[in-house]
C-alpha cells in the first residue's frame, strides 16, 4: 500500500473512478471521501467504496496523508483554504502529499499561492487525459485510466518524495506518466481538448439554432455524432476551464480561425491541388502522429504481438504479381515531390517503409493524392520548394528513408531533425553524416555510435551552400551512394562517387527519368548541382527482392513451377538470379520490357537439385537483401555454401548473419559465423532430388520456434524453410513484414502454403 488515508475531494468521474482503482488495487489502507453531493457520498458508503464521508472536509480529513482535488477549476481556492486551515488545526501534515485533476495548471498554481503563500513541500499538480461522455459518481470506471497519459508538474518547491509516490500511484493505476510544465501544459491541452471541447459545444448550438433544427440532427450522419459527443460533458466544468485557461484558449482559436479561413477560401477558388493537400496532410497525420510518439514504425513491434504458424508444405505453384519495388517506391515519392509539374505513380508499394517517406514530403508541404491501389500523384514542388517541418521527420524503421532524406535535407535552408523507431535508432548513420560534412553539411548525430536522431542544420544558418566531391565509398552502399548524389544536386560543382563494386542504381536511372544528366564511368557516378527535375510517370516494377522468397520457394519444394510476373531485373539487382543460377537452380526469364526506365520480366522457377558454391564476392552488393532466404537455399543444396564480404549484413534491421545463424541452427541445420560471412553446411539429398517427381523430397529442417527480432526479411526467410521442414515452425514478431511486403502470408498461402497469423498477443 502506497498510503495509509486518501482523501478525495469531489466523486465525479473522474475523483470516483481514481477512488475506485485505488481501492480494488489496495494503495491505500483507508479511503475518505467529501463532496457536497449527500447521495453520492451515502451511496459510496454504502457499496464499500470509501469508509467515511462528508460535505465538510473537516468532519474526515485528519490523517491523510494524500488529498486528490477533484472539483471544478473555479471551485479549488476553497479547496486550498480549507486544506490550509486543517493543516493550521493540526488535522494534517505540512509535508501531506496534495494533487488534482484538473484540466489547467497555471491557475491551479496560482491558487495555491493565493492561499498557502509558500507551495507546500507536497504539492504536486497532475492531470490525468481521461474521460468519458456520461459524468458523475454512477459513471466511474476502475479501468478509466489504463493506458491514457496522465500529466505531472514537477514543481521545484516539491519534495522528490512525493513525486515519486504520485507517479508510482497513478502507474498502478494504469496510467502512463509524463512531466511537464504548467505553462506548456496549458498552451497544449488549449489546442488538443479545450479547443475540441469548445468547437463541439458551438456546433452543437450552431444547429440547435437553425429552423430546421430537428431535421438536422435527424438526419445527422455518424461523424457528427462521434464529434460532438463531448459537447454532452459537463457544462460547468467546461465553463470553468474556458475562463481559466483563457489566454491559451484565446490564442488556439485565432489560429484556428486563420486555418478556417484558408480553407474557406480554397473552397471559393475551387483550388483542388492544394485542398487536397490539406486534406490529404491531415488524414495521414491522424496516423502518423501516434506511431511518431510511440516511436514505433507503424506497425507496433514494441512486443512481439503477432507471429507465423507454419505447417510443413511439400510444393507450390502458380502465377503471381509481387508487390511493388520498396527501393523504387521511396525514389518516386522524393524526386516527384522535388521535381516541376505533377508526377503519377503506379505500382507504389503501400508498405510501412515507403509510407513513412511519403509522410515526410508531405511534412514538408509536398501535396500527393493517395496511394489508392498503388496509384499516386504528386503534385511536385520544385528543387527550392520544400518547407520546413513542424516537427521532427519520422522514419519509423526504413533505413533508406533516413539516409537518402540525409542527403535532401542537408541542402535545404531549413533546420531538420530526422527520427526513428527503436530499431532504427540503433543503425549506423555516420555512414552518410560524415561524407555529407566533408561537402558542407553541418549534421549530428546521436552517442558515440553516431544513431538518429539526426540534427540538420540549414544552410541560410550556415551561409552557403554544399560543395561538391569526389568521394571514394568504403563499401558498396545504395543509400550512401544515392545520399551523396542527392546532396550533389544542390552542391556547387561537381559530385563525383566511386563505388568499389557495381551497387544498385535506381537512384541514378530514376534521375535520368526526371530528366537530371547523370554521368556513369565504370563506378565513377557523377552529377553537377544546379539543375530541375521535370515530373513525369513512373510504373513501380514488381521488387525482385521480395520475389526472392518465392524464387526459392519454388526451388527447394517438390516438383514446385511458379511464375512471377514483371519483376524488376536491374543488373544491379539480379545477384540472386546469378547465386541461383550457379547453384543449379532452374530459373528462366521471359516477356523482357522496360518500364519508367527499368528493364522487366516474368522469371519462372522450377524444382531444383541446389548445389553448395562459394559465392562470388562481386555478386553480394547484388543480393545483400536476399541473403536471408539464399541461406534457406543453401540449407537445402547439397554440399557447403560459403559467404564472404558481406559485412554490410550485419548492419541491417538486425544482424542478419548472426540471427539467421541461430534460426537455422534451431532447425537442425550445421552452420559457422565468420567475421564477414556465413558457412552452411546444406543436407541436400544425394540422389533423387526435388525434381523427381515420384520420389518424395526430404526434410532438411526440423520444427521448433523462431525469434525473427522484428526483421521483415528474416520472418520471410524461416516461413519459406517450412516448405522443406519435418515438424510445425512458429516464427514470433513478424509484424514489420508490412514494412516490405504486405499481404505476404496470404500470397504465400495461396500458392500452396500454410501459414497462420496468430495475432492473439497483439
């Protein structure tokens, strides 16, 4: 028990629910309560909510050693008075621990000094953001608190004591504490409830008023209703806090009056491009928001609230699309927004990863229709047309995001700050701080690992622009690469980057598409700074990356043929058709194409007699996100698989060398981590293989449960191991798959698969 008599002053909603989850959480050996209410306090009595009542706090307050002040703002001076004067009886000690509830902090502090003179040591203003539409003693909930934010004034005249103590209740209550100053309290809560509150109880009356009254609210739709519920809270209260927090509330509605008249006046103009870029910031904003705070990529993965269970399959067929290229997607939305005119994407991928880029731009003013079904259109803004964010750009846990919006953003005059989810914060970003400060940039990053956040300074503080470089990568890195080259377009001179091996070039090929000169030597990239992009439509081919899963699906299972269509085979990309290959896979291309620049083709894959290789070093820049699933493969080839070179693996969402290692040593299958690499010992069967169509394959895994770490591409990887699996695999965490491929299970499923989302932890 925390303490041995609360007080509660007031058994609203709000003063009863806390009474209640007090008491059926046993945090305090006696409860009192006073209102002037006479039946809610009999009543209280009476079903054994507290031991004693009354209108007078006089009558039950001695000993306490907790007051919670629950009354209406107006109403608390008095409340103060009256503790004073039992604190003068001798009723209570001067160190009692005393809080409210109230909606406003700034008067409530105010009235304290008006009555004690000096804050009491144990003064500890709170405000727990909880509510419901009914009010009053009969509508108190123990549960009113679990999971909302409950706000707490450190004030420098309280003792830590109790501090410490009112964090400790209202977290045992359920509640999520968070300190803050009154002031900033006041101006925040004006905006995101008194302003709601007061604009629910305007429309409300706006309506009423009408002659047509009655049919108005008989045909109101759902939206009305679940915007004005809250104008059936208290009337009272709500008076009290207008006039109580009147400069915050004042200042919140002249600038939402500014925004009506905005929107009023594109309505006038019929400006449909920037209407529905307000329309379109705000619905995505409504989400975002929330993942932002949490700092979790949109899909929640703070726990491991969903997993794969797996039943062993022998084959799959069929023809199917894959879902757009993740590397591509981000590039259309940044190039498009950056480029003159309007630029129409298909085949975008609507994954987490590529969401939380679209979000940026839109951040920074960019206005994009959609996605709808892949289809977007952004409406572009030119290379000077970007706006600073209001607050931090929020990449949840897409990588390139981050690095590639380093490079933007360390040419813009504005300051930004970039951050991430957990798992992101976690990678390595001095990758593209340092050569970005080499060109000029002013940027930090975060500890001594140089981790997001990342701070960036505009170059109207610094006072002139990025230069350009001639800048040799230390490993083939896309994103530094493609960083860099963005940064360029801005620099003065000439950027020139050198690539030890040949790394994807989506971001060059998708410049030349916007009509930007992109110099290519051998691995010598260049770009001059000063030139435009020019809008234009860009069709997304399907991401080779995520077909890799299918490609080996098809190649390790029993008399398996399936066929992908117009997947995207950038010579940059296609190492995993070139490690297939040389280790016998039957894999064949067909219907070659290009589209918005990249070259396309359906790939067909066959049942394969897989064989162990060493892998050539120069193709693992090709294929650094298929190792995952390429280790399957190699599981299930005959004879050992060596990789070297690839370092770059572990640096990934995870440490994908060393968590593949344990997941594939969990299933049975003899494996060695090496500094750069993985050894693989594969139990590919000698003689009659999966090819035989009479002989049944046999299992090279066994079953047991994976921990993917919140890794889309390992979750993936251990789903397509089941197909060659003797028992039951469960794969937990695999939330962030919509990071890359959404909807992956059930195309799995649908081509002969068998896994199941278990979604009962989520």
């Amino acid at each position: 028990m925390l303490f041995k008599q609360v007080c509660v002053i007031g058994l609203g909603l709000i003063g009863a629910s806390l009474a209640q989850a007090i008491k059926d959480n046993g945090l305090s050996s006696r409860l009192v309560a006073v209102d002037r209410h006479a039946p809610s306090i009999e009543e209280a009595i009476q079903q054994g909510l507290i031991e004693a009542g009354s209108s007078s706090l006089s009558d039950v307050v001695g000993g306490s050693d907790l007051i919670v002040i629950a009354v209406p703002v107006q109403a608390v001076q008095a409340v103060f008075a009256d503790i004073k004067q039992a604190m003068d009886d001798g009723q209570l000690a001067t160190d009692c621990i005393i809080t409210d509830v109230c909606s406003t902090k700034v008067n409530i502090i105010d009235a304290a000094k008006t009555v004690f003179g000096s804050l009491p040591v144990g003064f500890v203003p709170a405000h727990p953001i909880a509510g419901a539409e009914n009010s009053g003693y009969h509508a108190r909930r123990a549960n009113l608190f679990v999971n909302h934010s409950v706000i707490i004034c450190e004030l420098p005249t309280a003792n830590n004591t109790a501090i410490a103590k009112l964090r400790l209740l209202w977290e045992a209550v359920g509640a999520k504490v968070m300190p803050m100053a009154a002031d900033h309290h006041d101006a925040i809560l004006a905006h995101t409830s008194h302003l709601p509150h007061l604009l629910a109880f305007n429309l409300v009356e706006q309506l009423a008023s009408h002659d047509d009254n009655l049919d108005m609210f008989r045909y109101a739709a759902g939206g009305f209703r679940d915007f004005t519920r809250i104008a059936a809270s208290d009337p009272k209260m709500w008076h009290d806090i207008f006039f109580a927090n009147q400069s915050a509330i004042v200042s919140a509605l002249d600038e939402y009056g500014v925004y009506l008249q905005t929107m009023r006046q594109l309505i006038i103009d019929k400006d449909s491009t920037a209407l529905m870029g307000l329309l379109g910031r705000a619905q995505a904003a409504r989400r975002h928001f929330g993942h932002m705070l949490a700092s979790t990529p949109y899909t929640d993965t703070s726990a491991m609230s969903a997993s794969y269970i797996i039943t062993p399959s022998n084959t799959v067929s069929g023809t199917i699309t894959i879902p757009g290229d993740k590397s591509i997607s981000h590039r259309s939305i940044m190039l498009g927004s950056l480029a003159t005119g309007v630029t129409h994407v298909t085949g975008f991928l609507e994954g987490e990863d590529a969401l939380a880029t679209l979000q940026a731009f839109r951040d920074m003013g960019v206005t994009i229709e959609g996605p709808d079904n892949g289809k977007l259109t952004i409406h572009g803004v030119g290379m000077n047309g970007l706006k600073p964010s209001k607050t931090p750009l929020y990449m949840g846990n897409s990588g390139t995001s981050m690095r590639l919006l380093s490079g933007i953003l360390a040419a813009q005059p504005f300051d930004s700050v970039l951050t991430g989810d957990t798992s992101l914060s976690k990678r390595p970003m001095e990758r593209v701080a340092a050569p970005l400060r080499a060109m000029g940039a002013v940027i930090q990053s975060t500890g001594h690992s140089g981790t997001a956040p990342l701070s960036i300074t505009g170059r109207d503080t610094v006072g002139k622009p990025l230069q350009g470089i001639d800048y040799e990568l230390p490993v083939a890195s896309a994103q530094i690469k493609s960083c860099l080259l963005l940064a360029g377009l801005w620099s003065e001179g000439t950027t020139t980057i050198t690539q030890p091996e040949v790394s994807r070039d989506h971001t060059e090929r998708m410049l030349s598409a916007f009509g930007y000169p992109v110099t290519v030597d051998g691995n010598r990239i260049s770009v001059e700074g000063g030139g435009q992009l020019t809008g234009g439509d860009i069709a997304v081919p399907a991401d080779i990356s995520s077909a890799a899963f299918f490609m080996v699906a098809a190649a390790i299972s029993q008399g398996s043929e399936l066929t992908l269509t117009q997947v995207g085979i950038n010579p940059t990309r296609t190492g995993i058709l070139d490690i297939l290959k040389l280790m016998q896979a039957d894999i064949s291309l067909s219907n070659e194409t290009h589209v918005g620049g990249e070259p396309v083709a359906d790939i067909t894959i066959r049942a394969s007699n897989l064989v162990g290789i060493e892998i050539p070093e120069h193709l693992v820049p090709l294929a650094i996100d298929e190792f995952p699933v390429l280790f399957i493969a190699a599981s299930c080839a005959q004879g050992r698989t060596v990789l070297t070179g690839a370092k770059e693996l572990r640096v990934k969402e995870s440490d994908r060398i060393a968590v593949m290692a344990e997941g594939l040593q969990t299933l049975g299958i003899d494996c060695t981590v090496t500094d750069d690499g993985l050894i693989i010992e594969g139990k590919g069967i000698e003689g009659k293989g999966v090819t035989d169509k009479d002989a049944e394959s046999k299992p090279v895994f066994g079953g047991g449960h994976i921990t993917s770490h919140h890794d889309h591409r390992i979750a993936m990887s251990f789903a397509i191991a089941s197909l060659r699996a003797s028992e039951q695999i469960t794969i937990e965490g695999v939330e962030t798959v919509n990071t890359s491929f959404p909807g992956f299970a059930e195309l799995a499923n649908q081509i002969g698969m068998s896994i199941h989302v278990d979604s009962t932890n989520a």
